[in-house]
C-alpha cells in the first residue's frame, strides 16, 4: 500500500458515455475538476461507474485514464470485483498494473444462496492472498442481495492485505458492528449519503459517496465540520444534503446522477441501456433540488 | 398533555408473571427501583411488556399498578395500539381515565397488504381526534411488517394530537428524514438501543430503550453525555451497551431481557407461553455482557 | 372429532356489519344460502372474518349464530388462535363448547424473530394436548410474517389431535413437502384460490377459500370435476375463477370481498376500520369479472 | 426459429472443469450420454453451467463443443443475458452464428431498484427486435432478487421473436397466470423441479430442470406420465424426484449438483470458486437420495 491514508470524501465515479462510447476524455475532465476540491481520492469503476456495463477493453481504458488524471497525492480505489474469484483476481492486478492503489471488492451475488459465511470467506481470503494491492470489502445488499454480516468482516478484517470496508447497506447498526469489532486500522468507509454524519459520529473513517459526483465541495465540507468538532454544522449540512442525495440514488440512480453533473457542469450523459434517464419531466425539481447549493 | 416534556430515556416496562398470573406488585416494586434513577418515564404495556398476552382485566390492572408507582414528574406512556380503530380508540381513553400522560400506538398490522398509506393515515387521524390524551405513533416494522414511512409521518405530524412517534426500525436514514420533515416540537424517539447514540445526533429526543430495564443508569448517562457536548464518551457508552442491549432484544427477546433483570435485582422472571427463556447454557455469557456494568 | 370428514371446499366466512356493529342475523343468512350448495362446511372466525377485529363477546356471539346455522353434516371449523398459549387454549374450548367441529390455529406472530420452530412446536403441542376437539395448523405468512415449514408440520402431525393444516402460502412446492412428509389421513387444505386446481392434483383433500363467499358453486364445481378425473374441465374452472380471487383478496382485501358478495346476493357490508371498501370506482371492474359466472 | 417445437425435458447442463480449467471433451461426452434419452434439448450456459464464471473465449469454446454434441433434432438454448442490453445483443448473436436455436435472457439485475418496467420492457425488446434467433425470457428472482411480472410478460409475449419463458420462481399461481394471459404458443417451460407435476397441471410445455442432469430418464418419464393422462404416477414421480432436486439445487448448489453427475456417471467434478462442493460428510445422504433410482 502507498502511504496514502484511506479516509476522506471519494466519489464512486461516473463514466461518461458519448453517443454510447465509452469517452474517456470527458471523464478526464471531470477528474480534472474534482482534483480541485477536497476530495481524498476516488472510486474508479464502481456501482456508479457502471462498471458491470462495460467490456474488458473498455475497463481497461477508464482504469488507464483514471491513473493519468489522478494526481499520486489522491487514493486511486479501483472496483474489481468479479462473480468467480480467479477473475478477481485477475482484475485486482490488472488495476495493480495500472496503477490502482487499492481495490474494492464487491460480494460475488449471482448464486445468493450459496454465498455463505465460508464462500464468502475463502473468496475474500483468496484474493487478499493473491493481490498485488490492498483490498476492501464492499458491502452493497440493494445491488447484490447479500449482506456481509459483522461476523465475517471482523474475520476478514485481521488479514493484513484486507485494509477496510465501503458499507452502503445504510444500516448505521450494522456499521457501528463492524466499528466496534475490526482493528482501529480498518478503514469503515460508509457508502450512503444520508447517513453520512452519522456514520462519522459512529467512527467512520469517510464516505464514497454517489452524491460526492455533483456537490463534491459540501460533502467534503461536511467532513471537515465535523473533523473540526462542529456537530451542529455538521448536521445541517446533512439534512441539506440528502434530498439530493436520495434523488441520484434511491429515486432515479444512475441515469439521475448523471443529469445532476450535467447541470452543474460535469459531463455526466446518458447511462448505458438498460439504464435510462429520468424523464425531461423531471428536470425543474432536480433544479430545485440543487438551488441550496447555488451561490 | 400534561407538561411533561417527551424526552430522555424510557424503558419499554417487562411485565411480571408468579407462576404464569400477572403479579402487579412486583411491577410496582421494579418501577420504585426505577425511580431511584434518572429515567424521564416509562412505556407501559409496550412490545416488551407482552401486552399481546395480558386480557381486558389484566391490562386494566397493568396500568393502574404503573400509575400508583410512577411518579406525576416521570411520562406515563401507555401502549395501546389494537387492531381495529374501535378498539384502539377504546383502549387509549381507558389508559387516559387511569391517568397516562400519552398513549403510543403501534401500526395496526395483521392485514398487512391493506395497510396502505391512506388505511394507516385514516386510523391514526381518527384516533388522534377521539382519544383524550397525546399519542405518539410506534413504528416496528420487525414486529408488524409494516413500515411507516416518512411520507405518512410528515402528514400525521401536523396534527395537534399527535404528538411524536418511536421508530424502533433501526434505521438511522429514516429516523432522519422523519426529524427533517416534522415539526421542532414533535418527538421523536428511537426505539433500537444500538443506534441510540447516532440517534441522538441526528436529531432525536431520547430513546425507548429495552437494555434500559437492565441498565437505567448507564443509558441515562449516555444521554447526559451527549447533552453536554461529550461525543466522545457518549460513543463510547453507546459501544459498551450494544452487546448487552443485543443480546436483550434480537437474540433472545423477552425472555432474555428478564432473565437479565433477574441477574442486576429487578424482578423479571419468565415471559408468557409461546415465549420462553433462554436456556441455562446462556446465562454465563450473560453475566459476561453485564460484568462491565457491575462497579 | 364427529365422523366429518375433513375435505372439499369451506369458505373462510365474512362477518357482516351494520353501521359497524355486528350482524349475526346477516351471517345466519348468509350460512342459509350457503347451505343450499356443495360447500362442505364453514371456517368461521377466520382472517377473512374480522376475527381481530370482534371484541369477546362478538366473537362469542358469531360462534353461537354459527352453531345455529351449520347442520351437523357439514364442518364447522372455529379460527382461535390467539397469541399466547394460554389464551389459545381458552378460546379453542370456548368454541368446543358452543359446538365447533374442531379449531384451526394461527401462527402466533407479533414477535417474529421470536417464534423459532421450538417456540411453535410447544405452542401447538400444548393447545392440542388441551383441546377438547381437534386442532389444524393455520399457515398464512402474508399475514403473519412467520411461516411454518414442513419440518415443523412434519414434527407436530403425528400427534393425533392435530388432525391438518390450511397452508395459504400459495407455495405449491411447499404444499408438497408437507402432504408428502404427513400421515395419509392428515388434511391438507390450500388457502389460495389462484392455485386450488394445482393444490388438489399434488394432494391436497380440499380449499378453505376467500372467494366461495362469492362464488361458492364454482369451487364446488372445480372439486368435483378433478375428484371425476376431468382434469381439463377443472383446469378450465381455475382459469375462470382466479381473477375474481386475486380481486377479492390480493388486490382489495376483505373490503373488496364483501363488495364482491353484496353483488352477488350475499350480505357483505362494508368492513371495520382501518379497513376500508374499494373505492365505487372499481365497481364496473368488479361486475365485469363476476359476468362470466351469471347465467 | 428452426422447426423444432419448444416443449418437454432440458437439463440447464453443467459445465465441466478439469483442475479448474474448462474441459469441453467432459462436456462433450456428458451430452452424448444424455442424447440418448428422451430429452428434447439442452440448456447451455444456464445458471447451473456457471455462465457467469467463464470468460468469453471459455464462453464461445462451450458454445462450439455443445454445438458439435447436439444433434439437430434437439433444442439448443443458449443462456445469453448479460447486464448490458448492447452485451446481450452481442452474446445473442454470437450463439446463433454458432448455431443455436434459441437464446435464454436472464434479467439484467445488479441495479436492481431501477429494473422497472419499462427499463427490462425495452430492454428484452431491443435485445428481440436485434436477434438472430428466438428469444425466451428467464425469470430466476432467488438469482437476480428481481421477478418478472405477468403484467410484463403478456406485454413482451405479443412481440414474434419473443418465443416463451423459463420461470424458475416456483410460484405456480405466477406460472397460472402467465400461461392464462399469453398466446397459446407462447412456450412457458418451469425452471422448478419440485413443482413440475403441477407445471405440467396448470398448461407449462415442459421443465428445464438441474435434476435432469442426474436423472434425465426420470424426468422424462414424468412428462411422458403426464402427457399419457396418468397423473396418478406422473404424481408419484414428481414425489420421488423432489428430495433429489432440492439437494442438489437448494440444498447444496452447483457443488452438489456436480457430485450428485458423479455418482451416477457423468462427468461433474468441481465447481468454480467461490462455490465449493458439498463436505463429504454429505456423500452417504446423497447415495441414500439416488438409491430409489438405481434398478
């Protein structure tokens, strides 16, 4: 692991499309532009990144891309998690090869039912074995069907190649679980916006947060009010944030983050299909929706 | 209302059985003990106090036992949801001539799917209007199967005889989207002793606590903390309940609960048939969750 | 047990209400029509009746009118569950006693996580060992959150006053295992209209339907045309019947049952609050999915 | 579509690896012992033949070697569905130049909260209008954690290239009211061994079954019982198949279904991680589940 500390604000970053193709040069830029906030680093090729739409070449590109656009003093956190372990594997040093710093690894879910507490375990392990580059474990139920439970993160967690975890289960239970249970160097990073104070009053170390795609500067700020023991502000911040929050998740996902970058000057575009933006209809309350963070 | 004001911690009240008869004294017993501590009040015949099990005439004498013991400065809140609106409506205004201060009302529940926004909006409002005490709507959806919504609660809040509610979901996005979206003056209380502490950050005005049959003092102090600014120490509280308050409620319920009230002097006892104790095997591991408490 | 037979078709019998207060002369007119077709008996007091809804005296009161309409060659099957053993046992020996032909059970269910496979094998060994009549398992997770598998019916169907199940989990797989893992002589009735023909050709003795409060001839007519061996007739029934079933259960609930019986001659009335009838504006739906059975 | 008629017994075939490495020769000789039962086709690259562990060359090598094993006189379904609809399309078109009859469409599933209706109603469409060959839809929610309506899938069912369905829910009232409310020729085949019989029963054409790689003859002797109007021993079979086939699919998975192919002479071996077979503590219970089999 390069000495970069794992902490901080981290966007799951989109991946612009233009006309259906993959364009790295607009996701470029909007790195470009993000390497001016404070942001601690990003997440390339993650659930928001729509990495399960994209090929071999085209995964290769974005990681390729990112490396040239992420400054060395940002962590580079590359999603590679694969179905089987041995493309896990593969992938995690692939994003080793170009440059990735760590990689997040999602659940394996096809098979939910047997995606036990041992499967999950030796999966984990195999890959933690094998990496070129420190793992985390990336726990997402509404996306995989399987929860990774406090049992097994705290068995995983002693394994020195597993360095922590991006829960975005939004169980801020299950979280202080895992807080309480893994060493203190186990980074806990929470993986939803609406629960991002809480989630740092708990112990976590930051967010990766969707949201963090369009209004990186308040999510960051966020952090820093509470770094600095500012809880009311902190709070505030909070409850202005996740309106928007939840518009680019929970109500309208991917192809509503987009258009959210696209109004505030990031090249968001259109999501592969079967993805779709939200209707034109839309469009006035996400505009309201950002009006708070206009100035 | 009286002017009691909803906050601070409260214990869902355990009811005790002598043999399988309802032994109003030991209540009263445990609720003088209680006193002693700087609990705000007490839920009686909530889901902890087996209420489902007790008959007309024994709930009467529940809360005519809770109203001798508990103090006028302490909340005397009552736990009358029923199926029906009839019954709820009748229930509630029994528990007002006996002389509680507020009445909470779990969601109606057994015809799940007919549970619908405008069938719980109707049933609320009819009791609010009717009953001649506050109440206070009880979400539980681990329990019930049915989750109140932050839409449903935003539109019961402007009701002047609704007056709070407890969100026992755990479920720290929403407990937050409730604060944000109800009035300054509407109470809420988390019901899930493991979010307590992030609870309370986000906004909320105490806790209903089951760990708090156990171990008043301790959950009292982790409020006092927070109030006086000391996140430190109130984190640190909320890391040394959850074990306990977790072994109390999701893995081994009421009979687990009293088992441990049994251990710390309060009168407990075993629960009401089909529920059961834990069996003897646990109780080592159970004084093992309490030796941090002892002094 | 009298000599009945358990099998064939019983509707789970609606209670009528006149300005919300119970009508047991509609009820006893209700069983007279009734009477007059190939039912072979009545559930009464099931989730379709409102149970939940009636007071104790209501409830003794629809027992009695029952008793008073039933002839003695049809079933009358009392649903008694209650929550608590003890209160289980009370009613099941209330209903022995003003005549009901054995008692069908409920899953306890306000504490889910709570009602483990031991927790319920003592509730119904305990109420059958108590009974004075015999006892069937009612199985309804759509309503109970718990449901009972077939290693657990297998467990409890050797003991000889639990004498059947009604399984209305929809789950014909489910369905299977139990008629495959009980006695021959354990009655095995399905509680979910849309697969009643599935239900009979895997094993199951008969259905206790919502929908034969409406259209009881038609579910009388699918029995004897599978027991005949007219395998495409009875099939041709299920696919006749089921949009009405799924109107009248899934879709709008007991509101929309009584709605569909008040069409069609029968008392229904309007169900208790929080319940509520479909709005006029599906009346035309309604008639339009009850034309194929007017001759 | 080529004229073969959609109907009867397809295994979802597994595929073999040798030392962890694809091995079309086992797959090749497993495939001509199944040609010569009465199976009218094959599965391939179905959930059960761990699609989602190859690689694409893997892919295209077990669709050349299945091509070469199946005679033209059987089905040769294609398992093709992938996240992205454009991935779909391509994999679709790959299959049919290799000389598939007709291709599987799983639904897309990782972002699960947004596989609305409209979003997998243009995706099947885009993916029908652009293939070269036939397309059957494949509903597997305890894989995808998303179910197809029957409200979507009479919308697509009217679409020519959109030939039937694979339904592996097991909800027989979902199956019923798919087979009511789509064209007669619309081929809906029960991806559900335990509920086959009943498939059968209520209109399916037949059942594409992971049992069917251990006992194809059984499975097919099933239909023929069926298709002969014996349902007393098409019963009796589906009583006799279903402890097997909950092994080694719900019970135990691929692993299990794998050695389950070994015991009785195909070629299994182990499945790819992190699937691992079942301990070998387990092997004396499956003999005893395939004893009923050997003659």
């Amino acid at each position: 692991m390069n000495p970069l500390e794992l902490k901080g604000v981290l966007p799951p970053v989109a991946t612009p499309f233009t006309d259906d193709e993959l364009d790295t040069e607009a996701l470029k830029r909007n790195l470009e532009k993000y390497n001016k906030t404070g942001l601690s680093g990003y997440l390339i090729l993650g659930s928001n990144g729509e990495g399960v739409y994209l090929n071999e070449g085209e995964k290769r590109a974005v990681l390729g891309a990112a490396r040239q656009a992420i400054p060395q003093d940002r962590i580079f956190m590359a999603g590679m998690g694969q179905e089987s372990t041995r493309e896990t594997i593969r992938w995690v040093n692939i994003s080793a090869e170009i440059g990735a710093d760590c990689a997040l690894i999602v659940t394996p879910n096809f098979y939910k039912g047997l995606m036990t507490f041992e499967a999950l375990r030796r999966h984990y392990l195999a890959v933690a074995e094998t990496a070129k580059i420190p793992i985390l474990i990336y726990n997402v139920p509404q996306f995989t069907g399987v929860n990774l439970t406090p049992d097994l993160i705290e068995a995983l967690s002693s394994h020195p190649n597993i360095v922590g975890i991006k829960d975005s289960s939004g169980n801020i239970g299950q979280l202080a679980e895992i807080i309480r249970r893994t060493p203190n160097d186990f980074a806990v990073f929470v993986g939803s916006a609406p629960v991002f104070y809480p989630a740092l009053c708990i112990g976590a170390v930051g967010g990766i947060l969707a949201v963090a795609n369009v209004i990186p500067e308040v999510c960051v700020a966020l952090k820093e009010r509470f770094d600095a023991g500012n809880h009311g502000e902190a709070k505030n911040l909070q409850f202005k944030i996740t309106p928007l929050a939840r518009w680019v998740t929970a109500e309208h996902g991917i192809g509503g983050l987009k258009m959210a970058m696209d109004e505030v000057g990031y090249e968001g575009g259109l999501p592969r299909s079967p993805l779709f933006p939200p209707d034109e209809s839309h469009r006035s309350e996400l505009k309201a929706l950002l009006e708070p963070f206009r100035s």
